[in-house]
C-alpha cells in the first residue's frame, strides 16, 4: 500500500511515492508558485498525477505551513501560500478521485520521525525543529497531537519572556525569538561585533560581513569558541522551555530537529544541561531523553503520505 | 454501574459512590491521616469496604496530589503523604477485592468537568484550578491526557518569568507563583501596604492583620477596587499563560476551578481580556471560550470515579 506525500514549502513543492516502511520509492520537486494559490493547486494536481501513475495510491496527504483545522481539511490560514479558510482537501480531491488529507508541516516531519526515525521507540514525543523559526510537533499515546481546533503544537510560541523580542506572530516574548537559528545568528554577529571569546566569528564577520547560517555551522564543526557560545546561548533558552513543556505534555522523548540540529551534540548538550537544571520537581518523575531527527530532509513527504495512510486506514 | 471515588487531600479524606451520570449516592469523609502512610491505607481501605455495602461497585478510583505513573497505579511522589514510588493500585486491591486506579486529584476533578459539568459540550479542553496553588487538568480528543510518564498537565509549573519568584518545585518563575490564590493575597497585601486605590484592603488589614483568602474573597464580591486590582493582576499572568497553553494544546475551552473561581466573570473577564491580547497568530485561527468550573467540591470524587469506571471499561 502506497500513499503519495506533498510538502509545499517557502521555495519548493516535494513530492513522493512512499510505502508503508517510510521509504520513498519516487520523488519529484518543482519551485513553489508563491502569491498564486490557483497555479500553487495546480501545481500540486499535476504532481499528484504523475507520481499516481506507477504505484497503487491508496492516499494523498499535503503537508503545509499553517493551520489547519483539526479535520485535516481547510487551511484556516498558510502564510507562504496568502491562503484564508482554503477547502484545500475538498479541491484537490475533487481533482485528483484519491482520499487526499491535509496537515501542518511540523506536525507531519514530526508524524515521521515517530512512525520511522528518532521516536520510533516511544509513545510520547515532542519535536522541536529549530530551523529560521521553531516548529513544534506533539505525538501523544501513540497519536499525532493536533489540539481541539488543529492549530497546537505551536510550540515556537510558547511565551519565555514577559514583553520580550516581536515575534512574526504579533506576541513577543516567544521561544522562536530565542531558540531559532535566527536568534543563533544574532548571538553570532553580537559575540563578532563584541570581540572577546575566540576570534572565529569576528574574523568572519569581517570577511564576510554579516555573519549567516552556513558560516556560522562551519565555525560550530571547527569548534570556535565563540560559535559553540552562541549556541550555549541557545540551549540556555530552549532548555527551560523543554522543562515547561515536560510540565504540560512530560514527553518520553524530546526530538530536536532542522538545520541547526545538524550541530548533534553539540546543540543536545547545553539543551540537556539547562533541561535538567529547570525541570519542576526533578527528582521526583522520570525524565525524557534528548535525541535528534535521523529523517531531516524527506521527513515532510515521509510524514503527510503516513498521516494520509493512517487517515484511511482509520475512515476505512 | 456504580464506582466508588475517594480523594485524598491534604486535610480530609472524602469518598463517595457515585453513578453513571456523576450522581453521588452515598459519601463519607475522614481526616487525613498525614505523615503515615500505614494508617492512611487503613483509612482508605475502610473507606472502600464502608462504601461498598449498598451498591454494586464495578471499580474504585483514588486521587491524590502529585505524580502518578501512566498506568494509574504507581504513586511515584505524593508531598501530603510521604509515598516515594508507591504500588498503591496493587496493594489496595489486595485489601479491598476491585479493580483499582489511582490518579492525580486535578486530573480526577478536570476530568469531572469534562464529563458532567463545565467542559461536557468539547472535546479538547483545558482546566486551570486556581487554588492555594495552580493545578491543570488536559482533556484531548475525549481523553484524559496524562502524558509519557503520567506526570503531564502540571500547569502550574510553566515557566512564565526567567528567574522569577521561587517555586515549591524548585524552580524560579512558575504559573503557580503568579497567578494562584496565594499570588492573589500577595498582591492584595502589597496594595494595603502601599495604600491608594480604595479603602478596603488598608481596612481589612488594619482590622485583621496579613490578609487572608476569605477577607479578599468578601471585598472581592463587595466590588473594593484594591481587591479587584487584584484580581486584575492575576488575570495578567493567567491570560498570557493560557495563550501560550494554546499555543501548545489549543483546546477548545477554558475550565477555571478552585477557590478564586469563585469570583465567576470578575476573574474570567481580565483573564479572558490579558488571553485576546497575548494569542500568537490572533485572528487565522479559531478561538476557545472561558467558563467557570461547576462541581467545585465534588469534583474529586466523581471523577475518581468516573476515570475507574472507564479504566474498567477499556479493559473489560
């Protein structure tokens, strides 16, 4: 039983034939048609149809950012796509004659390290993917967590500082402003501008001017002292939010994920550290371990084609 | 089908029958015996075997503060009786002939509201018990939600201020320390302090000395500024902290319980207000309401109860 997965993200649609053990049998990728929704559905039925033409296709699930409603249905709002209350399934489904479900697109990449990657041993697991943003995913007994209206697991937006740094989202103060790669780059360029602690940084910065991801990456692998600050940083913030979200969901795992977990240990260590030196109540209740995504770049379509086969199996 | 609740508090100790609709049809209450575990078995095991003589019992729930393992029968740690990992499920089946389950008593008395009072219209909701301190309670999906371990829905413990006020958990900047009753009487005893809006606080607290829960809750009802200031504070730190609880859960309602609670739309209303200005997102995705809890003191009990019986169902 085959399910195609489609993530449409900021600059690419990926799409893929996946079976029932994750494994991707065929993928295509084209460029995102953003501010055009009637070209982007296009776009998403053309790819649909010819991944649908090798392989018995049981379902289709499209992973997207934004929220959706907890049916897996209409996109109350996607950002990338200038979406308002979209009845995407019902359109697509229409077009395509397959069972087609929608879902958000951390919550699926986190639907697929559960079924297939770093959670595949547990029950209850977080997800935190800390790529430009934080996008959050909850499994729950076994069960994605999609919350009462299908918009939770928004966990970049937990709340960490009282009136702190805007966030994208009109609230300030979120996790995203102090857990993200973004906020990992601001520490960078202030450590550069600074001086101080190791040079890495700051000879950088003079090369290259403002400091950006991939360099930044390049310093953390080296080991610069200064790089590996800017991510002690990091986990100095993400580490008392996993201690507030193991109050509330208490997970078996915590799952971290996107591009600056590509840092391993390096980033797991000092999260792990602050975790455990603000968890409420330690001490006195098992504890989560601390792991990274195994399935990084295909955990999107991997997840919206598992969640499009659960779908069925559970309408069936 | 009747089941037999019991919650253990820290003073008193209630038990009741209850039926299939929430109905109590006979109760018993008992001091707490603190400090001794044996004696407190003893009390409980009476208890059950009192209150199993008129009826036919099917199961027997048992609620206490702290945490529960995830099968409903360990008590990893209960602060008002000295248990440190304690079977209790199997040793009090021994005693007493039935089926068992053991349970965190806000997740008992949210799961009452879900079931036959505030929270019977959702599927999802939240439940903020807002007493000497902050329990919570999660419903998902129709379900209790316990988390990985059984240690979830503490959401007293979110983390809402960096380095804040010091927690009872060990930690610094929890809910529970600004936005409980004992918050509550902090604020109002500052604001006599400081003299200015209104009279009644400075009076109260010229007249009685520190100021307590049932002083406050009177000036409350008589409408004294000083004491609706209050009232007014705690909302500040409630609204935001439920934004960021539907950040993560995104429950449909908001169940507000425990003594303060009292205070009905004096306290929901600058809740409900502090919520619509700190929700991420506002606006591109649906809202939850905010109601007042309605079983108040019976809510242990009948959900006890009510959680043993559906135990007894899903493993008949």
């Amino acid at each position: 039983m085959h399910a195609i997965g489609i993530d449409i993200g900021g600059t690419k649609i990926a799409g893929a034939v996946v079976d029932e053990l994750g494994t991707i049998i065929r993928s295509e990728r084209v460029p995102t048609p953003a501010g055009d929704p009637q070209l982007l559905e296009d776009s998403v039925a053309t790819m649909i149809e010819s991944l649908s033409t090798d392989a018995s296709i049981v379902a289709v699930g499209v992973a997207a950012a934004g929220f959706i409603d907890a049916a897996q249905s209409t996109v109350y709002y996607a950002p990338n796509i200038n979406w308002r209350n979209e009845p995407f399934r019902e359109k697509l489904e229409a077009r395509v004659g397959t069972a087609v479900v929608v879902d958000n697109d951390a919550n699926a990449a986190g639907w697929a390290e559960f079924r297939f990657g770093a959670g595949r041993m547990v029950s209850d697991m977080v997800m935190l993917t800390i790529g430009t943003g934080v996008g959050g995913a909850i499994v729950a007994g076994d069960r994605l967590f999609r919350g009462g209206f299908g918009a939770g697991a928004e966990l970049g937006h937990l709340r960490i500082v009282p009136e702190g740094i805007a966030c994208g989202c009109g609230q300030r103060g979120c996790l995203e402003q102090y857990g993200s790669g973004r906020a990992l780059l601001r520490t960078a360029n202030e450590i550069a501008d600074a001086g101080g602690i190791g040079v890495g940084l700051a000879n950088a910065r003079a090369e290259h001017g403002a400091l950006d991801g991939p360099v930044v990456a390049a310093l953390i692998r080296a080991g610069d002292p200064g790089a590996l600050a800017a991510l002690h940083e990091l986990g100095q913030w993400l580490g008392p939010a996993a201690a507030s979200l193991s109050a509330v969901l208490d997970p078996q795992r915590f799952v971290f994920g996107g591009g600056v977990a590509a840092a391993g240990e390096l980033l797991l260590g000092p999260v792990r550290e602050a975790y455990l030196e603000h968890l409420p109540a330690r001490g006195y209740h098992p504890e989560p371990d601390f792991v990274i995504a195994e399935l990084v770049n295909d955990a999107g379509v991997v997840g919206a084609a598992d969640l499009a086969r659960v779908w069925v199996d559970e309408h069936a």
